[in-house]
C-alpha cells in the first residue's frame, strides 16, 4: 500500500509528461557517442521513476509472508502420513501450521547451522521444514511405515523411544501423542527431549496443564481429518498451543 497518497499522483504525473525535444548526441570520456536528452522533464522522470520503485519495494512483513506461503507449499506436498495407530494417535500436522510454527520458531532460536531432531517425526514434516531453513535434521519415527517417509528426507532412527539411543541436538521439535488414548504416553517424549536439546519446541493441547513451564509462542486450531473408526464428522479441530522450553 502507498504511505502518502500524494506523493504516489507526484510521481506518477511526472511520468505522464510528454517528453518533448531533440535527443542529441554527445561524447562520453572516452570518445564514444553517448545521448543527452534536450527535455528538462526527462530527468524528472527519471527520478520519479526510482522513487517510484522505491516506494514499492516489498516490505519486510510482506517478504516474510511470502516465504512463508511457500514453506508451506513445500510441506503440503509431502506425502501423507500413513496414520496407521490411533493408540499413536497419528494426525497428519497441516502445512500451513506447520509453517507458521516454523516460521516462529525460527525468529526465536535460527534453524540455520544447527542440529534438530524431529521426535516422533510422522511424514517428516517438521524436520523437512526445518531442512528448508537450514538445519541439519534427524527423523526420530517408531512407525515402520511413517519412517520410510523420513529416509527418503535424510537420516532416521526407526524405533521406540527408550530402546533406541538418540543423539544430541540443539533444537529438539516435537507434536508427541497427548495421551487422549493412552495417559502419559506423552511424558516419554518430554522426557526424551529436554535429555537430548537445551531448547525444546513442542505442540500440545491446549488444555495440558502438566507441562515443564515454557513460553507459548503459538496458539491456534489444529485440524483432525476422520481416520479412525471412532470419529463421526469428516473433520475435527482442537485448540493447540506451542511452547518453547528451555532447560
């Protein structure tokens, strides 16, 4: 959008001016034959014209909209996941949440040149958005199936925790289960994560008050799509929160 309305007409009735006159020849320094325009508008327009450009340069906020658009075209495109365990409770996390989430988390802590691990990585959603911003990832995944998706991404533990080893990281990102289906299944996850990272990003619900305190620095509506027998609408929401954990 234009700042100042009047200067836009400015401008743009300068660049409207005819640009009457002989255009003559002149020399340059080094003898070749340059042009030299006899208009005096002619260099007006041409200023107008930088202040033109100028005043529609991108601005930052609309430059980090755009790549945060297409992070999420990134991410949207990667194969679903396969949500074979509802005691799991495997729910695809969306591009556009995912990104925005990212997006954050970057602001805050810089995927760039750092060690991430994707903990309970799915599809690889995550951990590949994070690739994107330039961390180097590793794909934690206890689903066989769920963890092919992640080698196709870059390097992947297959297991369950506490009977694989994971390495350290300095960023750990995680959307483990709640325990809706099995209470405390999440606590492993935590556990897991404030071990291996000093900083630590989870998403959870929103109503989980047994959380380690942390900073929430995202909050909205996760989507839940009917994969499983026990759902009786085509799509659900439930209000989520991320929070950052230092320890």
């Amino acid at each position: 959008m234009w700042s100042d309305a009047s200067r836009r007409d400015k401008i743009l009735q300068v660049l409207r001016e005819p640009t009457t006159g002989r255009t003559a020849h002149s020399k340059t320094k080094d003898g070749s034959r340059g042009y030299q325009s006899s208009n005096p508008t002619s260099s007006s327009a041409a200023n107008a014209t930088d202040e033109l450009r100028s005043a529609t340069k991108p601005t930052k906020a609309l430059v980090i909209k755009l790549k945060l658009r297409q992070l999420a075209m990134i991410l949207s495109k990667l194969p679903p996941h396969p949500c074979n365990s509802l005691e799991l409770e495997q729910y695809q996390t969306e591009g556009n949440l995912a990104a925005t989430w990212l997006h954050r988390i970057d602001a805050i802590d810089g995927f760039q040149g750092k060690t991430v691990i994707d903990l309970g990585a799915g599809n690889g959603i995550l951990g590949r958005g994070a690739q994107v911003l330039g961390a180097e990832v590793i794909f934690v995944e206890c689903d066989e199936d769920a963890g092919k998706l992640c080698q196709n991404l870059g390097e992947t533990i297959i297991g369950y925790l506490g009977e694989v080893n994971i390495p350290s990281a300095d960023i750990v990102i995680t959307n483990p289960p709640w325990g809706v289906q099995k209470r405390g299944a999440d606590r492993i996850f935590i556990d897991t994560a404030l071990h291996c990272a000093p900083v630590v990003h989870i998403m959870h619900s929103a109503l989980a008050n047994h959380l380690p305190d942390g900073e929430v620095i995202l909050s909205g509506k996760f989507r839940m799509p009917a994969r499983y027998g026990h759902h009786t609408s085509k799509m659900g929401t439930t209000e989520i929160k991320c929070l950052r954990i230092v320890r």
